[in-house]
C-alpha cells in the first residue's frame, strides 16, 4: 500500500476531500495543481498554469480542468466535479472515485459499473506541458472516453467572465487541436496519442466558485470556456495519453515521454522521500539562471527565503551540485548590492538588510556539510566582501556602531522575515538593534575568519575575532535580560519584551554568542511558550498582542501573519539547539517533534508542508500550500540526525 493513499470513503466525503491538494511542477516556473478531487477551490488552481513573460512576472491558467466522461450503451457518467453557487456540487464525478494514492505520480481509480478507470498524471519536466495517462483497467463492452476541456486564459489573481472578445477559432493539429483565446497569449495544443473525434461545441460554463477565495474574501465566481469535446473508444488493458501544452508535438512520443517522466520521479515511500520530492518543486530555471522559489502558489524567488531554504533543499539531499548553481546566480544578485545596483535577476528583496547576512549563513552550511575548505576555495571572497560592505557602513540600511552592533530602520517599513504591513506600516515594528541580524552578524565574523585561516591570512582574521568579541559582549549586554531569554529588539530607550523565536536563532548558530548554559534557558522558555506539534510559534500566547488565528479578510490575517501563528521553519533552530546542548540524549525528542509535521503529508497540500498554522488547536494549516524553507527545514535537521545515527 502507498504511504499517501485515500479510500473512497474520504474521497466521497468533500468537507474531507476538497481541502487537499496535489501540486505538480516542471522546474521552469509553471505548475498543475488542484484538489484530489479534481475540483478547483482556488483561483490559483489548474491543470496548466504558466509563465507568460510578455504579460509579466505571474503565472496564468490556460487549462483549467479536464472533465471526464465514460459512455457505455448509450448512458453516459460525468467524472468531473466543479462547484456552483447555492452549495451545488455538479456532476459529482467523486461518487465514482474508488481510492486515490500518489508513489511516483497521483494516480486515482474510478468504477463507473463494470469500467474500472485509472488515471495517473504528470507535469512534463521544462516543459510547460501537463500529461493525463487514463488505462482501462476492467471492461465487459465497448467504452467511450470523452474530455471536455474548461479553458481560463487569464492571469491566476483575477477570475475570468463570458465575453464576446473570447477567440472560439481552433485549427486541427496531429490527433488534436490549437487554440488560442486572446491574442496575447501562447497557443495551446490539446493531443492525445489515439486518433479521436473533436466534436465542437463551444459553452460558457458559468457561476464556477473557488470556496478557498471565498473564505479568504477574494473574488471567487468565474465563467469558463468549454470549445467542445474528445472522443475516442479505449479497448480494455489499452492506455490513452492526453497532452496539453503550449507547443505541438509529435503524439506517436506520447507513451514514451509520459514513461520517462514516471521513471525519473522519486516514489514517495515515506515523510522524508514525500519532503525530498516536495524540495524538486521549488526549483526554477530561467534564461540561462537558477532560483528557488519561496513557494507554491504565488511566491516568487525572494532573497532572504532562498538562502535560508537551500541548504536544506539541496545539501541536505545530497545535490551539491544544485547548490552551486542556485548560489552562482545569487552571487551575481549579491555583486550587484555590494557595486549599488538594483539586480535584473529574477530574485527579490535584495536590499532588506538581514538578507546579505543570510547568504553568509547559507555559505557556512556549505562548510559544514560539504568541507570548509571547499567554502573557502569558492565562496571565501564573497563571505568576506560582504562583511566589509556592512562593516564599511555602506548599506542603506545597516549601520554598525561603536558597539559594533548593528542598527536598523525598521519602523517605516518591515526589514526582517516578520515582513506583514497594514496600510503600509509593519504590524510588527522591528527597529534599531535586532536579535537575529546581530547573532547572524557575529557568526559572520567569526566564519569570515574561519575561512581567512583556511586561507592562511592568520592576522587578517584575527582583526574580525575582535569585532566579533566587541559585537559578542554588546550582544549579550543588549539582549539577554533578567529573565533568561533574549530582547526580540531594542531602539533607543524602546526594549520589546515580547517572547519571539528569533533568539532561537542565535542560539542554533556554530558561533553564538551566547554560552551553553545561557543557550539553555532560551532553549526552555522557548519549548515552554512557543512549542507546539507543528512548529515554533512566531510569538508566546503570554505576550501582547497575542493573535494565533491566521483567518478572515486580508488586513485580518496580516494582524495576525506574526503574532502567535506557527512557523514549521523555525523548528529548524529549535532543533539544532537541542542537539548542541544535548546531544545524543535528544535525539528521541528531535524524532518527536517531528510526528506533528508528518501527519500533514496527508493534510492540506499533501506530500510537503504549507507556509503556517494557526498558533491554537486545533493547529490548522494557513497560507501558501507549499512553502520552501518549512521543507528545507526538516530536511536539514534529519541530515544532521544521520550524522549522529550514521546513516
């Protein structure tokens, strides 16, 4: 049996069904994804979602959904699903679904009577192409398949609606059709490997509702184009292939290039091989670069995440060579801060002022997980280039004082990862001397003189040991308080008391500047107040402003984006502090802090780990149905664990 695998008793029961999700990418920055019951709760949900770069940076259904229908005798069954107003479900092709399960590819079996139907699907890898493979598995009579396409052709923010400016044209193409329904957009080529009968029969289906928009309060009703429909007869034991893609190819390759595409994937047979899969998905390739996007659907690649998210994604699965080219891009992104240029590169938020001090951090992980002399040879100039940047003063927004500390505004606009704003202005003020930016900036100097000893340059590295040692004692004189755990920020007289996960952080860091002991009660408030089964919490219920419900409008969830929601990625610097102060001791409580995050392969996105949860039970899960640093995360402390399991 498939370690992710659902019977038709949850299949049937939609309240269960509709809120999980199959997402399917190729690596260029197009995706497939909808609900396991192949009804489109979100506007951001489709069979083929693509770039369209004449259009700009987003992504834009093209096909929406494919609907199904058997025929036999005369009596046709509808296998589609899609939501109308009024709670109506219509055709209600879940009633015939007998199991869905996902080991290589998600495959799903329909019993329409006697028919027993399987359809497996595969997103083509650099190719902006979706395969549908459907077999017959058991027949008793000569069977009809027909597909009927729903076309959007519209960008994944908004809902498209019937019009008259719509291009109902079609030319015919080898065992298919093209179309195109505004000019601006690519064809798309619609084929199969069977020679079939397009029967046109053009239809606006409308009133369509994407319950998830509806609850976020989006716009949630669209209309969609039907150009008509595929018929063909399949014979018992016969496998069909359906492609639908944005350039024609030659249909007699169909067979063999789903075949390949199934052969090339990894079979998900447990959490880390589901969480292995799940770190391909956010790999991007674009016009000769390499990126990683912070998550599916709708995140980009943004800095910060990128470096915080590809240790994990890539070293800790053993793809140094990944690494290395996303790193060869960033490096370009990096270069073009330190010379005060604004990067063409499709990475965002460069200029946030914690963000070069992550990129120090990503290439430490290297170190450790590659060799430190390999870091050296290869990013040795960089790490120390960007320590003397900020040490110079010569970031916009990164000043190091006499303490040798830094300073940052953060009181216009939101400068960490706690990033939500209200009517402009961050929810979360995070301003002057911050917690994570001043550990990560003494680890910098400390690893920047790590490497200039790799180097042989002895005595340039000790003039940043003493930086270090100055920036070290104001860490501690600034930030550790009375109580044992760390100030989240402090600016000027203004001291946030608050109980946040960023000191979690400085204490995970192989140069802390906190002793062990000093570690370990940080440790402890932390797992008293901000532990729970799903991750670290983004502030203690104890606190002000305490906000744990991730729900509701739009200015709702951002009060609450940062106070008190959970964060999966955090447990990553929860975890690697147990194991500094504990050691072998606690690696039963690693391995159970992650039973939480593991059940989720079978909730929300299923196979990897949504952007948040709700800071209360019953731990819900928010946001983004893919989010690269929560798998990144996990994935990094199991390869520490393999260390200390040695496998």
């Amino acid at each position: 049996m498939s370690y992710l695998r659902f019977d038709k008793t949850l299949m049937a029961n939609l309240p269960e069904s509709l809120p999980k999700e199959v997402l399917r990418t190729n690596r260029s920055g197009a995706y497939s994804c909808s609900s396991i019951v192949d009804c489109n709760t979100r506007k951001y949900h489709g069979l083929l979602v693509v770039p369209v770069p004449e259009l700009g940076d987003g992504n834009h259904v093209l096909l929406s959904s494919l609907d199904e229908t058997v025929i036999q005798h005369g009596a046709q069954f509808n296998l589609g699903l899609h939501k109308y107003s009024g709670d109506v479900y219509s055709p209600n092709g879940h009633k015939y679904i007998r199991s869905c399960e996902w080991d290589k590819l998600p495959t799903t079996i329909y019993r329409v009577g006697g028919v027993i139907l399987k359809k497996e699907k595969v997103f083509q890898h650099f190719e902006n192409r979706i395969l549908i493979r459907y077999t017959l598995l058991e027949a008793h009579s000569v069977t009809t398949l027909r597909l009927r396409p729903f076309l959007a052709f519209r960008s994944v923010e908004v809902c498209t609606h019937e019009n008259a400016i719509a291009s109902r044209e079609y030319q015919m193409v080898d065992n298919g059709i093209k179309t195109r329904m505004y000019p601006e957009y690519p064809e798309l080529f619609m084929q199969l490997n069977k020679g079939n009968e397009f029967v046109f029969e053009p239809n606006w289906y409308r009133g369509i509702e994407y319950q998830k928009e509806q609850e976020l309060g989006y716009e949630y009703k669209e209309d969609l184009y039907v150009p008509g429909y595929f018929e063909f007869n399949i014979n018992k034991g016969e496998s069909v292939v359906f492609s639908a893609g944005v350039s024609e190819l030659s249909t007699a390759d169909l067979a063999d290039i789903f075949d390949h595409e199934y052969e090339v994937h990894v079979p998900r047979t447990s959490f880390m091989q589901c969480l292995k899969n799940a770190a391909h998905q956010f790999h991007y390739e674009y016009d000769g670069e390499t990126y990683l996007l912070a998550g599916y659907p709708w995140f980009k690649c943004r800095a910060r995440d990128m470096f915080v998210a590809l240790p994990g994604l890539t070293l800790a699965i053993d793809e140094v060579g990944y690494y290395e080219k996303v790193m060869a891009t960033a490096i370009k992104a990096i270069n073009d801060v330190l010379a005060g240029k604004e990067t063409t590169l499709k990475i965002y938020e460069m200029d946030k002022p914690d963000v070069l001090l992550w990129a120090v951090w990503c290439i430490q992980q290297y170190a450790r997980l590659v060799s430190a002399e390999a870091a050296n040879e290869k990013y040795g100039d960089i790490v120390k280039r960007i320590v003397d940047f900020i040490k110079a003063g010569e970031h916009d927004n990164l000043i190091m004082h006499d303490n040798a500390l830094l300073y940052t505004n953060g009181r216009e606009h939101a400068v960490t990862w706690m990033n939500s704003e209200i009517n402009g202005y961050p929810v979360v003020p995070r301003s002057g001397y911050v917690v994570e930016i001043n550990a990560l900036w003494y680890n910098a100097l400390l690893f920047n003189a790590e490497l200039l000893n790799i180097a042989g340059k002895s005595d340039a590295a000790a003039e940043y040991a003493e930086v270090a040692k100055l920036a070290g004692a104001s860490f501690k004189n600034t930030f550790l308080n009375q109580h044992g755990y760390l100030l989240d920020y402090v600016d000027g007289d203004f001291v946030s008391w608050s109980v946040r996960p960023n000191m979690l952080i400085a204490t995970s860091l192989e140069y802390s500047p906190l002793t062990t002991p000093e570690r370990k009660k940080v440790f402890d408030i932390c797992t008293k107040e901000l532990l729970t089964p799903k991750g670290i919490r983004s502030l203690s219920p104890k606190s002000g402003g305490y906000n744990p419900i991730y729900s509701g409008g739009q200015m709702q969830r951002d009060a609450a984006y940062h106070q008190g929601t959970v964060w999966p990625w955090l447990s990553g610097f929860y975890l690697e502090t147990c194991l500094k102060i504990y050691k072998r001791s606690s690696l039963s409580w690693v391995d159970r802090c992650f039973v939480g995050l593991e059940e989720e392969m079978n909730y929300h996105c299923i196979g990897t780990l949504p952007e948040l949860f709700d800071g209360n039970p019953p731990y819900s899960g928010r946001g983004a149905i893919s989010f690269a640093m929560n798998v990144a995360s996990v994935l990094q402390v199991n390869k520490i664990l393999s260390k200390f399991y040695n496998y």
